[in-house]
C-alpha cells in the first residue's frame, strides 16, 4: 500500500478570469505512508462547481485555493486504509478530498458518511450535495418563500437553480425560470416544473418578466448578477427578498464593474437583498441532505448529471461551466 | 368662523431633481365651512423632511404628491374646531396637515395626540416623531446592532443619523459618523457622541475609515447612498446589516445611475442590504415614541432644531436640506 502512485490536479497559477486548463497542471507523486489518525481515500467521484472560480481568484474569497495546492473539490470516495478508530476500510464518504485518485487526509476533511444502497453516490455532489443543500437552505432561510409568492430563479436549469425552482414549486409558489438555450427551456419546463421560462438570450427581458410575474417578483434567487438580475431588481414586489448566491456572469470582479444602482429600488420596494454562502450553514447540512433524500426518493425531486470520465476531463470543466455548456449537475467519473 | 382665510403652499410642478422654490405656489384661500366628522386645525409647526423629495419625484415612490395638491408634511397643530366626538377643541396633535396655516381634514390624517407637558411639542416633529422613529425602528429592526458592534451613520449630524449614533452609543457600539463640515464634525463629537468622525468632503474616505474601523462595519445605517456608501460597502464586515433610509447624495434616479456592483460584496461578506420606509412600522410608533420619550427626558438623546419663521420659509428649504445647509432638525414656525 505505501508505493501508491496518486495522479492530481495541482493549481500552478491564478487565472485571470474564468480559470482554464493552463491554470493546473497534472502531476503524479508515490504516495507516502499513512499517519497515525489519517485516512487514505479512494476517489470515485469528483465535484465541479461555479464557486470554484472564486475559490482560485486573487481576490479576497471566503475559501482561497493557494497556488501550488491539489484543487480543492468535494468528493466522493472509498476508504482504502484507515488509521483513525471511527472509520473503517471500505466506507463511502463524502469530503474535502481534491481533484486527484488517493486522498491522505485527517477526518476533518470528512462531510459525511454515504449510506444510502438505493440512491447513486454521485447525487451527493450535487442534488443531495453541497447544490442541493445550498438551495434548500438560502431559499428557506434567505428567501423566506410563502405560497403564492413569485420566486424567480437565474440559472433555473443548473444544479443549483434547478432544485431551488422545485423546492419552491413544492411550498405552492409561482416559479420563473432564465435561462440561455432551447435546451435549458426545455428541461426546465419538462424536467424542472416551472411555471414560466425565460431565454434570457433571445427573449425581451422586461417585457417578458412583466409577463410572467404580473405581481412583482416575491423572490429573486440570483445566481448570475450582471444585466440579468439588474432586469429583474426593476421588477421586485413591495417587501421582496433577493439571495445572491453566485454572481457566474460577472467573470472579473477587480475592479469592481459598474451597474445601476440598488438602493433606491431597496428602499422603495422596502426590499432587501443578502449574500448566502453555504459554509455557513454546516450544522444543518445534514437535516437538510435528510429532507433532499426524501424528496428524491418520493420522484418530487428531480436532477441531470453531466458526467464526464478521467482526472484529465476536469482541467476545463470549470470553464466549460461559464460557457454554458454543461446540461446538469457536472461531475467527473474515475 | 366660516370665513377664515387660510394660506397655503400648493405643488405647481414636478422638480427635475431636489425641489426648489418654484415647485410651489403659495395661495390664499377661504375656508369652507366644516363638514361633519372633520377637525379644523390650526397649525403651529410644520415639518421639513428630505424625503419630501422622494414624494415629490416623478419617478415610482411610495407616497407621491401630485401636482395641485397641497404639500403633504406632518405637522403639529392645535384643534380649532371639532366635528368628530373623539377630539376636542385646545387639543394638539400630531399630524399629516400639510405645509398650511389650516387644515380641515378627517381623525385619519391625525397621527397622534401631544400631551407632554414638559417637552416642546416641535419635538414630536423631529427626534420625537418621524425623524427619531425612523432611526429607532430601523436600527433596532433592520440594523439589529449587538453591544462591541461598529456602526457606521451617514449624514451623522442630520435629524435621523444623530438619533441612530446616540441610539447605537446607548447600547454599547462603537459609532462612526460621516458627515459634511467641520460645524457638523463638533456637533457630532460634542452633542451627539460619535466615537468617531470623518468629513468626507476633507478626509481620505478608505483610510478614515480603516483607522475609524479596524474590525469593518457591522452596521451601515445609510441615508446617502453614492461615493460615500461605495467607500463604506468595502469595509462591511462579514455578517454586516445595511440600512438604506435615504439617498440624500443622488440628485436624480431617472434614468438609474450607475455604480459599483455590490454583488460579489453580499456574498463575500455574507451582508445584507434592506430599504427601510417607516410608514410600514406606524403600528408600533407610539411605543417607540415613549422610548424616546424617555430618552430624551433622561438626557440621553439630544437633538438640534433648526427653526425659521413664517410660511414662506418652507419654499427653499427641501433645497437648503439637500445643500447641508441646516443644523439639526429643519423646522417651519407659524
């Protein structure tokens, strides 16, 4: 076990922008013995997110990947060795174990324990993950959504989106969706449930706002920022709460970019928007995982996976993200 | 007492941007007589608020004034005549009479009745009314400050910002004032007790406020909006409340001016921003009046009026609020 050869992803420079392939390097290293109270990790799945971009920005970041480190990533993977009492070989894990085959990391690198024989490892990265749980708890608490409220969703097709317009679909609120291809529309009215949908490419924004949310919008969850969301601030109820969750069209924030002004729409609306960002919430990762699981499980929850195999597919995969190419929830197999 | 001949100030135009003299007309007028139900009042104080502005824009507000209407202001005024049994005649009350010497109107234009015999009934216009119930209800609701907290005022001096320093002061923050003169500077430190102050028209804006705010700003209490809030947004600390009372510093929102996208800020620092209009809140105003009430009997909440004599003094006043030519409370005496 101690001549391992592990092959990672290592971060070797901080793009500028959207990170491409030259932004990491694969390299392979013999893997050293284990520690006493480590674990050695297999990986079988490896998470790609939109907050990774802002993981490995040079701006100030709540969770900044240093350049000569492994790509920080959730995963899901096997114990192949444990040196820690509480785990044993063989055990499924979701955790903090990078974009690389072998993890050697301490426990706390653990998110939790995957149990379930009827649900795919893989839904832990995203629907049942760090995605789905992001949007079951900014939507509760940041979006407060009552029934019969308007929630619009920017994204409304993606991992995170998807699932905020059919939670909010599920408590008996009108839910529009934006979006950026056929496709997407498709999958949002067919797969996702939306009341209404919205090409933000090809449709008249305003005009199709006003449309589908003839009462104001009640709930704005803005995955996107830029000339969408500033669309739909013109169209905000009295009272209405907005969560920035992500900000995926803006692909520099230094300097900070121009746009219209909020706070006269704030104040007249007595409306308020509120930044969410899911490390916060960790001691309620798991009720909420627990609620997600049900939801699946009774079909009221739906997902799509992209899904891609080989360490090596990661290296644009963030990238491929911003372009808008991904159809779900994007993952890499190993 | 049918014959009374009232002057008033009538809304002749919609401004472009802070309403000045010809905005208005004053007009005389001979009163008809009173109708069943009504009060006649006569008014002793009228009040001058920068969100008049607000009211008389053409742009969507929350409470516009149309043009050949008599200037909506609260005032304070005494009961000449009653037609409805639940007022007397002597009675002072509080209420929306509008900038005239009479007004005949039904008990709902009434806010509240005066019975303070101790404190002058000009107060319920300012620290004691609409200006220092703002700043309570607001900070309490929206800022929510926690003792330790740093609490940054904008227009520190003004009628609304002192109140929120001294309130903030009072339960154990650190309070930071921005503000315009060096007049302003003094009645800061002396009569309202900020910790710290910064003139923005003279100091370096990021430095003072990085030496006024070595741990970032927890609560942002903002009646400005513009530069002086793009500068204070950089140094929100994580978790911080924003308070949007006001937009004192924009002369016109139509079309929406630009500024720095505070997005990536939200989320970063996982802040929030909320409008705050104190019409919402009328439910809980007179609890919130005995508060200050109470303050201000104690000595613990001090105000400054700034008072001119005569009708006609109200026509340049919305301007002269906007040009930071008033200290303290701006108040019409008839």
């Amino acid at each position: 076990m101690t001549s391992l050869l592990n092959q990672l992803i290592r971060v070797v420079k901080k793009p500028q922008g959207i990170p491409t392939a030259d932004t990491f390097k694969i390299e392979q290293e013999t893997l050293s013995p284990l520690a006493a109270g480590q674990l050695l990790i297999k990986n079988e799945w490896l998470s790609v997110e939109p907050a990774m971009r802002g993981w490995l920005a040079d701006a100030q970041n709540y969770a900044s990947v240093p350049v000569g480190e492994v790509m920080r990533a959730l995963c899901v993977g096997r114990v192949l060795q444990s040196r820690h009492p509480d785990y044993q070989e063989g055990e499924l894990l979701l955790g903090w174990f990078g974009w690389q085959h072998y993890a050697q990391c301490d426990p706390d690198a653990v998110v939790q324990r995957i149990t379930s024989s009827t649900l795919s490892p893989s839904l832990y990265l995203g629907v049942l993950g760090l995605n789905g749980v992001t949007a079951a708890t900014a939507l509760e608490q940041l979006g407060q959504p009552k029934p019969g409220d308007t929630v619009v969703v920017s994204t409304a097709a993606g991992s995170v989106g998807s699932c905020v317009g059919q939670l909010a679909k599920a408590i008996g609120c009108r839910t529009v969706g934006l979006t950026s291809s056929a496709a997407k529309v498709k999958a949002c009215y067919d797969t996702f449930g939306y009341d209404a949908v919205i090409n933000y490419k090809t449709d008249d924004l305003h005009s199709a706002l006003s449309q589908a949310c003839p009462e104001g919008v009640n709930v704005y969850f803005d995955n996107t920022s830029g000339a969408i969301s500033d669309a739909v601030m013109q169209h905000l109820a009295i009272g209405a709460r907005v969560v920035i969750c992500g900000t995926a069209s803006i692909p520099q924030w230094n300097p900070t970019p121009m746009g219209p002004r909020v706070e006269r729409i704030l104040l007249t609306r007595r409306a308020r928007m509120q930044g969410f960002i899911i490390f916060d919430h960790m001691d309620t990762y798991a009720d909420y995982v627990h609620q997600l699981e049900q939801a699946v499980l009774n079909g009221q929850l739906r997902y799509t996976e992209h899904i891609t195999d080989g360490l090596e597919s990661a290296l644009n995969a963030i990238s491929e993200l911003y372009q808008g190419e991904n159809l779900g929830k994007r993952l890499i197999r190993l």
